[in-house]
C-alpha cells in the first residue's frame, strides 16, 4: 500500500489530536495500534493511504490537511532559519523593522503570524522598546496559543526557554526555575528534542549555580553530562563538565574529581577548536588540568 513520507505529517497529526483532546491511545483506538500513532508523531514511521483516512475521519478533517502543508512548512523553516540567523547575529533593529511591517500590512497564516510575533517581542525587548515583563506576558501568550492550536514542542521549548532566560537576565531566577522545571516535564520524544533538553539542562543549572544551589544543580549538570554522552552529542558536553567542576570546587570536593572534571572539559574545547573556553581554563583553572606527557 502506498504510503506518505512528508515529516509534516507526524506534526499535523499530534497538532489534531491534541486540539481535539485525545490521547494518542484514544486516537488508535479500533484504527491501528498506539505504538503506530506515537512513530508517525514523532517522524519515524510513515502512515498508509487507508490508516491516514481513518485518522482524517476520527479527527473530522479532510485528507488533505496532512498532504497540501508541506510547502508552506518549508517556507515556515526558511523564514524561521532566516530571522534566527539574524537573530543570532544581534541584528534586532532589522528584525523589529522587519516583522513590524509584515505583522501590519501583510495577511498571514495564523502559524507564520505567530513566528512573526515571536520574533518582533523579542528584538522589541532586545531594543528597550518594552520591558521585561511585557516580554514575557507576550511569549506566555504565544506558548499558550502553541500549547492547543498548533503544538509544537519545538516552539513550546523555545519560547519557555526564552522566557526563563529573561527572567534569569532579570534576576528574577526563583520564576526561572519555575519555568525550567515546567520544561523538563515536556514530552521528549525523539532524539532532536532531547538535544534541546540537554541545553535546558545546562541553562538550568547555571541559575542554580548562581543561586548557590549546588547539590541541585550538580544533579541536573550529572544528567546533561549524561544524556549528552548517550545521544553521542558534544555540543555542550564540555559546558556542563566545566560546570560540574566549577560546582566540585565551590563544594570542596574529592581535588581528583575536580582535576578530571576541569582536564576532560579543556580536552573538548582543545577538539572542538572551542579556544575561548580553553583560554579561560588556561588563565584561571591551569592548575586543575592533568594532561599525559
């Protein structure tokens, strides 16, 4: 039997299904089995012709809300890739400009309405144009739309982050814990949504390290570490083994443990070319590395 392979489709259909309040079980039911629902949701298995009209018709929606969206998610993605790079590059003037002017004249979709916003409160901020909390009431407004309408845990994880990173910038790091820990009690269900809680990790347990809550935060530091090491994913490995050094140190911990810490952390940045980490381990941690002759 044919079968459809567009990625979009896993996300219209847990989209559909949580608007409609099922369950993945529920939305199986007398269909095919939850083990399938939960494989396509997550990318990893692509639904029959005869399952997808059976879905379509539990969920009271034409066939083709899964089929005619590819196109318009790849224009979502380069436009997100677009603004993030800008973003990214401190460019917050351009992007301000930029989505004002869309949000004002254009008519969107109501899926690029919501990326427009995402990024025009956040270069709004960036600029002083708004404070603080005027951000983040905006973000809340945007996670909570994403939540039921268009979920997506990519957004979810994002905007949260954004939204605790803010508080955090802000000093107001008890609310930003409290986001964190919302986040971690998002599902992640697939391998690329696990690096994203790997970054959640690392960012949550520098508030706890500023707070000087170090047995905590050495737990969630333990568990990036981890994690990292089972998805085979170094980008922030050698973040978080700095980290725990740091928290080892503050703790009067075993010296050995600090010492293999601090050396395993300047070996990655030495293989990853990360030289500005290197060049602070190097000036204020030297002392601590252990490497063979």
């Amino acid at each position: 039997m044919n079968q459809f392979t567009s990625p979009q489709i896993g996300l219209a259909l847990r989209r559909l299904r949580k608007k409609h309040n099922l369950t993945q079980k529920d939305l199986a039911n007398g269909i095919c089995s939850q083990a399938e629902i939960s494989k396509i949701e997550s990318g990893t298995h692509s639904p029959t012709v005869d399952l997808l009209y059976a879905l379509s018709r539990r969920l009271q929606v034409p066939i083709t809300v899964f089929l005619d969206r590819t196109e318009q998610y790849d224009s979502l993605r380069t436009l997100d890739d677009s603004l993030l790079m800008k973003f990214r590059n401190l460019k917050y003037k351009e992007i301000y400009s930029e989505t004002r002017y869309i949000l004002e004249t254009l008519h969107l979709t109501e899926e690029a309405s919501l990326l427009y916003k995402y990024y025009f409160h956040l270069s709004s901020y960036r600029l002083k144009k708004i404070d603080f909390r005027t951000c983040i009431v905006e973000l809340q407004k945007l996670s909570d739309f994403y939540s039921t309408a268009y979920y997506s845990p990519k957004m979810l994880i994002r905007l949260k982050s954004a939204i605790a990173t803010i508080y955090y910038e802000n000093k107001s790091f008890k609310r930003g814990i409290t986001v964190y820990q919302e986040l971690l009690k998002l599902n992640f269900d697939n391998d690329e949504l696990m690096i994203d809680r790997i970054r959640i990790l690392y960012n949550f347990s520098k508030i706890l390290l500023d707070m000087n809550e170090i047995s905590e935060a050495l737990i969630y530091i333990e568990e990036g570490i981890h994690d990292s090491l089972r998805f085979k994913d170094m980008s922030l490995l050698g973040q978080l083994l700095f980290q725990k050094a740091s928290a080892l140190e503050f703790s009067y911990a075993d010296i050995t443990k600090i010492k293999d810490a601090y050396t395993k952390a300047y070996l990655l940045f030495d293989l990853l070319g990360m030289e500005e980490y290197k060049e602070i381990i190097v000036s204020d941690k030297i002392q601590y590395i252990q490497l063979k002759s």
